[in-house]
C-alpha cells in the first residue's frame, strides 16, 4: 500500500497571500479581489466572478507542494491563470527530471468549459497574461456541452466531450 499523503498548504493571513499575489505580478487581481461583486456561490451570473485569494492560493500551493504536472479544469478563470503559473514554475525546476516518467503531458493545463463566453475570456486572458510574463506550458482548452444526469441514482453532469489525458490534478470549478 502506497503511504503517499497529500500535503496541504498551510494557512496565511490575507496580507501574506496579497503579497504572495503582488510579487507574483497579479496586482489587477488583488485589486479586484476586493471590489463588491458576485461571489463564487452564487448560482448564475452573466459576469466572471471576483478573485478569492485565499481559494487560488491554496489551488496553487496544493499543485506546487505536490508537485502535480498535468492538470484538468472544469470550467476556467482566474484559477487557470494560478495553474499556469504554478505549472511553469514546476516544469523551470524538474523539466529534466519529469522524462524519467511515463507521463504523456507534462507542464500541460487542459481547460474544460461549457460556456463559450467564458472560455473566450479566459483564453484571452491566459495568453496575455502568459506572454507578458513569460510562461511556456501548453494550454489545451476545449468546449463541450453538459448535461444533468444520473449516476447510480444521482444526480450528475455529464460532460459531452472530453479531451484526452491523464492529468494527475483535477481541479473543479464548474460547471454551473
């Protein structure tokens, strides 16, 4: 039996995770952080929601301190900025190492949406940003229609399209 336990960030005060944020280059994000707007557990919104930093920097500690290399997201924003970044800065440091493993993707984020208008955004947003701060992983992003349905008698969503990988993150921000 595999005795591998997970490791989990430890806590920060929110000063110490807008500092995180700021030497990270995301000063937009922090600022917008902290304006009046839609939460994440509001249902339905025509807008991306605010940042909540203490969610992304723990999504982003928990991929660095685990050291995950291929990740799939459901649904995009502000977090598939935070994995593209962690995912850069894992492959800077174990690029040479990760090719003594059987992994088919590494440094890789697939992107999984079922609103256009959201992808659009956040594929705009990601390629900007990843530019201007020189990030070099791949970014696989990928629309698909989802549906309610039931699994053993519960109710689940039914992606119907999905790409093809072997990630070893899953991160779920979605669907609506």
């Amino acid at each position: 039996m595999n005795n591998y336990k997970i490791k989990i960030p430890k806590k920060k005060s929110l000063s110490e995770i807008r500092s995180f944020f700021l030497r990270k280059g995301l000063s937009d994000l922090v600022k917008l952080s902290q304006k009046p707007g839609k939460k994440v557990n509001q249902m339905i919104s025509s807008e991306p929601y605010k940042p909540e930093l203490i969610d992304l920097y723990s999504l982003y500690n928990l991929i660095i301190l685990n050291k995950r290399i291929t990740v799939m997201e459901y649904g995009s924003g502000w977090s598939s900025i935070i994995i593209a970044i962690a995912l850069n800065e894992l492959k800077k440091r174990f690029c040479k190492k990760v090719n003594s493993l059987r992994r088919n993707n590494p440094f890789q984020l697939f992107i999984l949406e079922n609103e256009k208008k959201f992808l659009e955004i956040t594929k705009k947003k990601l390629r900007k940003f990843m530019k201007k701060n020189n990030i070099d992983i791949k970014v696989h992003y990928c629309f698909s229609k989802v549906s309610m349905t039931k699994y053993k008698g519960r109710i689940a969503s039914e992606y119907t399209k999905l790409p093809l990988c072997n990630p070893d993150f899953v991160y779920i921000d979605g669907p609506d």
